[in-house]
C-alpha cells in the first residue's frame, strides 16, 4: 500500500476554487444590508492550506430566515439542525 501523500493547496489556488462562492455570499448578504463572518473550519483550513468544501457563516441578523432565504437563493434545501 502506497502511502497518500497530505491534501495541501496554496493561498491562490483555494481562493480561486471557492472565489465564486464567496462572491454570490456577499452579494446576498450586503443586499440585505447584513454583516457576515467567515468562521470554523474554512478559516482555519485556510491558514493551514488545506483544501475544504465547507463553509461557516456567522450573521448579525435572524440567522434562520437569512439561512432559508439563502437555500431559496441558491437551489437549496434548508434543513434545521436540532
């Protein structure tokens, strides 16, 4: 068995892959005059170079209803975790 070698992405290289998406979160958010953070994993992957698929969001507003707007917006489906 051969071993895998670690996962790593350069700063440019995640910015690029997830750079699309981040510009539909903040045309969403500053649409509706809302401050949002990028927080957990996503950071911390960043820091770290590591490529992820994951992205957390903190908001100053009523959380819930931006996150079903949101899943509306984009083709989505919000599920309540509990």
């Amino acid at each position: 068995m051969t071993p895998r070698m670690p996962l790593t992405v350069t700063a440019l290289s995640l910015l690029q892959e997830t750079l699309p998406l981040l510009r539909v979160l903040d045309d969403f958010f500053s649409r509706r005059r809302v401050t949002a953070y990028l927080v957990g994993g996503f950071v911390r992957d960043a820091f770290l170079g590591r490529a992820t698929r994951d992205i957390d969001l903190a908001v100053k507003g009523d959380a819930l209803s931006l996150a079903r707007e949101l899943a509306e917006v984009m083709g989505g489906t919000f599920v309540l975790l509990d």
